[in-house]
C-alpha cells in the first residue's frame, strides 16, 4: 500500500477516550502495526502522550477542535499534496475532497431533543455534506448502514460496515482475583445521555427494592448531551453510584465482579459496552432496540427498554437464576470472538486500496 498518501485524522488523541475515541485508538494501533509508516496527524495540544509515542503522531497548526480539523489540516494537506485523509470519528474536514469519513450513527437526526441544540445543529450542517462528498463512508454495524441510506440517501455500495471489537486493556485486566471495593451491584456503563435511558433504568432498579444489590453506573458527563437532570435523578438514592469516567483498569474490574451488566439503550450504532462484560464473563440484560440485538446475538436477555416493568423483569430474572447467569456467561465468551480489532483494521486497509485504485 502507499501509506505516504494516506494520513490518519488523529484530533481524536486530544479528547477523554469513550466509545468513538476508542473505535478510533484501537483501529489505529493495528493500522500502525500493519503499516508501520503510517501518518498520524493531530493538534498540538498535549493529550495522551503514551498513544502518542505509540502511534507517533506528528503535531501541526495552531487551532483546537473543530477550527483545527476545518482549516490546520486540510491546509498542510493541501500543502503535501492532498493525500487520502481518514477521519475515524463521524466529523472531517468540510472543504476537502480526498477522504473517507466514519458516521457511528445517526442519533441527532433520529431524535435532536437527545442533544444539545447547538450540537445538533452543527452535525445536521456537516454530516449530510461531508457523507456526500467522501470517497467511501466506514460505519460500525449494519444497522446505521441502513440508517445512512434512509436518512442522508447514500447509495450502499459506498458504506462498510467495520465493527467495533474489545480492548486488550479489558480482557487482559480482567483476572478473576481483583476485586472490586463494591460488593454485590449492577453494572452499567456508558455516558450520561439520553438515549441510554438510565431514567427507566433506574426507575425499573428502584421499583424491584433489591436493598442488598445496589446500581453502579460508570460514564462521564457530557456537555453535548441534552439531559442536565439526570445527575440529580442519581443522587435520590444511597444505592446508586455513580462513579464518573474510570481507567480501563478499573472497569476491567467492574465488570468481572458485577452481579450482572445491564444496557437498556434506545438507540445504538453498535453497543460495545455489552461485548466488553460479554468477555469479562458478566451477564448481559439489553434493549431489543437498534443495532443491539445484531451485536449480542443470543448471549444477551433483552429487555423492551421503553417498559419499565420489563427492565425490572429482566434484571430480576438474570439476578435470581444462576442456571441462565451461566448460559449467559458461556454465549457470551463465545460471542465476542466474531470481533477483532486486527480483522477490522485489515478491513479498513482493503477499502483505503480500493480508493487509492480508484
């Protein structure tokens, strides 16, 4: 392949790693391990210095952000001769031509009140146009694959479907003699956004009165996300935690000594949170909504995650049957093993080719 004309759009190395960062890091570790002259361009901001090193990321311009990826980097693009750019993280620079563009989903389009509105309206303006004028369109399931044709009318053969698989971080951390400082909980991970429904979540928790098993709900506050009252629904009860953002390390741990791991989102372009208590051995409750049952297959309970009384179902049934935590545990090892980061990496590669063929 000829990796001088192909450059990494790295601006993700400046933000807190959660499930798009992610997708991003993890697919750009193989991609140096296969290509090992592979450019990495980002801000010049200090963010994670080891991934730095690792993927040894070259530093340009004097903007953050969006400014960066709108004007910096398409300029020196421009100025070494307009490789191909891959943008891993849904936005791309909207003046450059050259690119192939990875859309996780379409939630801001599919319900705008999820998000805040400035946020909103910046992904209604760029998304539609920068999926128009990409050379490809990469995505995480065959779920926002549709939902990409449907909502911005792209033709199919234009969009790949690369999953998501699961960090080496969690599953090499995740030994069964570390413990976690919580005893007896459910686990639940992701932001604080609306569309992981953690009011019914919580509401269904409250409603079964489990005094000896309390919820823990790890994420990070988002700004973008809509919902500024979530945080006070979780501080009403002394057997919710909620934890904020935590290392890998910690969450391998939260995983493999959770009770049982439930995710009873409306609306996912993927869903890895479920596939990493999957291979942490944890029994999995989700939502039969979006791409998550094409994801979990049958090493998941689903849940209809607008019936509240379901969730509570579901949760109460996982919790009180040992004969099913085990099944679930056993489909669930099985199950992550369709997904690698290596095999989603030499995925991308392939479709790099066909574009640099062109």
């Amino acid at each position: 392949m000829r990796t001088k004309k192909v450059v990494i759009n790295s601006r993700f190395l400046t933000q807190e790693i959660t499930g798009v960062q992610r997708y991003a890091v993890e697919i750009s570790k193989q991609l140096k391990k296969l290509h090992p002259d592979m450019k990495f361009i980002a801000p010049e901001e200090n963010f994670h210095k080891d991934l730095k090193r690792e993927l040894n990321v070259i530093t340009i311009g004097k903007n953050t952000g969006h400014l960066w990826e709108q004007i910096d980097l398409p300029f020196y693009l421009r100025r070494i001769g307009n490789p191909l750019l891959i943008n891993l993280c849904n936005t791309a620079p909207l003046f450059y031509a050259n690119q192939i563009i990875t859309i996780f989903d379409l939630s801001f389009l599919r319900n705008p009140r999820w998000f805040l509105r400035s946020f909103y309206l910046y992904y209604k303006f760029l998304i539609p146009r920068i999926a128009r004028e990409a050379s490809k369109i990469i995505t995480i399931s065959e779920f926002s694959k549709k939902e990409i044709m449907c909502l911005l009318n792209v033709p199919e053969d234009k969009i790949h479907v690369i999953y998501c698989a699961i960090s080496e971080n969690v599953i090499n951390l995740s030994s069964p003699e570390v413990y976690s400082k919580y005893a007896n909980y459910i686990l639940s991970v992701s932001s604080l956004d609306p569309r992981k429904n953690f009011k019914n979540l919580i509401m269904a928790y409250n409603r079964l009165k489990l005094s000896e098993t309390r919820l823990v709900i790890v994420g990070s506050e988002n700004k973008v996300f809509a919902d500024s009252k979530l945080r006070n629904i979780i501080n009403t009860s002394k057997d919710i935690i909620f934890t904020g953002y935590v290392s890998d390390e910690e969450l391998a741990v939260l995983y493999k000594n959770a009770k049982l791991f439930v995710y009873p989102s409306l609306y996912e372009g993927f869903g890895l949170p479920p596939l990493e208590g999957m291979a942490c051995g944890c029994p999995v409750v989700v939502s039969n909504a979006a791409s998550l049952p094409e994801v979990c297959g049958d090493a998941a309970y689903y849940v209809d995650p607008y019936d509240i009384d379901d969730i509570a179902k579901g949760i109460y049934e996982v919790l009180t049957d040992d004969k099913l935590q085990h099944e679930l545990r056993q489909k669930g090892l099985e199950r992550v093993k369709l997904f690698s980061w290596k095999e989603s990496a030499e995925k991308l590669l392939s479709v790099i080719q066909e574009v640099l063929d062109g």
